[in-house]
C-alpha cells in the first residue's frame, strides 16, 4: 500500500522515549507521508528532557508543555491525548504516528480509528501488545536502531546474540511462532491450483502481526525479501502478482 499522500500528525511522548531515537522517528514517519503537526509532550521545566530542547529546533519540533501535578504518573499522556483528539476534529490530517510504550495510549489509538484514521505506532520492544495490536502497524525503535549502529560499524554477526531477550521484557513475537502463523494463514487462502495470492496472505499477516519488520529478527529488509530466504516456502512470480505456498516434505 502507498502511504506517501497521507497527512500525518506526529505526536511523541519525550518521558517515555529516549532522544536517541529521535532521527529514527521522523525517517520512519516521513515515509507515509507529510507530517503536518510535530509535537513532542512533557514536563520541560525538569532536568531529564533537556537534551529534547535542542533536538526539537534541529528537527522543526514543536514541544508541548505539561507540568507533572501527580507524583509518578507521566503528565504529558493527559495534553496528547486532548491534542489528539483537537487536531482529529480539525480534519487537516488523515493518519497519526503515536511514539510511546505506554499503554494507556490504546485506547486512543482505537478511538482515532473509529474516526477512520490510519494510526501507526512506535516504541521500545518492551510495549504492551495491546497498544501494539491496536495499531495498523508498529515499528520497535530499539530494534531498528540495534540494526542501524551494527551496519555502521559492520558487524558480520547481527542476528542470535543480541536478539535474545526474556519474554517478560519483550513483546516481539518469536519468529518460530510468526512462522507458524504464517503457514496457517496461506493454508487458509489456498487456492485451486494449490497457491496463495501473496497479497491476500501479507494483509492477514500484518493485521494479526502489526509490529513485524525483519529488523526485529536481524534483517533490515522487506518482508518480502525476508520469508523468500526461507527453504520451507516457495513463491512464484505470475506478471505483476506473487503467489505462495507451503513446500512439501518429500522424506
């Protein structure tokens, strides 16, 4: 699908990401289209965001100030969420890119949605799957920038040391089970002639799976790419159309 038409609204919570990922952001947003508003949220009278200040006139950022009135409760959910919800009834935007691991921003996501806007999310690994789940797609910013600093200092070895992670710290999905969902999916959407249309197969896969990118398995490539490297799936180039299917265990 071609996102780059789309308006987008920009809107990152700075008390629960780390300024290191901002060049990420704005690459990996910049790809669906023209961000309208950028705006970054949080409490700028206290020491931990001033490395945002400078980042935000570097990039064209507009930071949002709310003070922390509650001890232990991140302010800066209550202002982006009645920002969302100001600019969703200006109606100059079509699609939001929501920047946090918190959860409690799921339920905004689903309510941009029911207004019919294409929301798309990115945090850490450590996210909830339910602020993952709940958007069209999702992006793991310390998996893409892992990948990122190890092809600038060339590493050979980029995929099972560092890819390792205890569960309860992580809610990327193993690849044996995203596999597995996979083969289930083109099973489902066979074919007469023993086939299934790629497309078809990609879009179920994404709407179950909204954070997969290879990048969070080691590989910075398309997904395409990705599951074409593997010896248990074949594809077929018909024209324009990619077809699929399980190969068969000839033992």
């Amino acid at each position: 699908m071609d996102f780059n038409n789309r308006n987008i609204a920009l809107l990152i919570d700075s008390e629960n990401i780390s300024i290191k990922y901002l060049p990420l952001i704005i690459d990996e947003a910049n790809k669906y289209g023209k961000i309208n508003y950028k705006r970054v949220y949080g409490d700028w009278s206290i020491r931990q965001l001033n490395p945002w200040k400078a980042m935000c006139m570097e990039h064209g950022l507009t930071p949002v100030q709310q003070y922390s009135y509650t001890k232990g409760k991140n302010a800066s959910d209550f202002t982006l969420v009645i920002d969302a919800m100001d600019i969703l009834y200006k109606g100059k935007v079509d699609s939001f890119c929501i920047v946090t691991s918190d959860s409690d921003f799921t339920k905004l996501v689903t309510r941009l949605k029911e207004d019919n806007m294409f929301v798309f999310g990115m945090g850490e690994s450590k996210t909830p799957l339910s602020l993952v789940n709940s958007c069209e797609t999702f992006a793991y910013l310390d998996k893409m920038f892992l990948v990122e600093e190890e092809q600038k200092e060339e590493k050979v070895e980029v995929f099972e040391v560092k890819q390792q992670q205890k569960k309860t710290e992580s809610s990327i999905t193993p690849l044996s089970t995203v596999i597995h969902e996979l083969k289930t999916i083109i099973r489902e959407t066979l074919e007469d002639d023993g086939w299934s249309y790629w497309g078809n197969v990609a879009q179920l896969f994404q709407r179950k799976y909204p954070g997969f990118h290879p990048r969070n398995y080691g590989e910075n490539i398309k997904a395409l790419a990705f599951f074409k490297k593997r010896n248990d799936l074949e594809f077929d180039q018909r024209k324009s159309s990619i077809f699929v299917r399980i190969k068969e265990n000839k033992k």
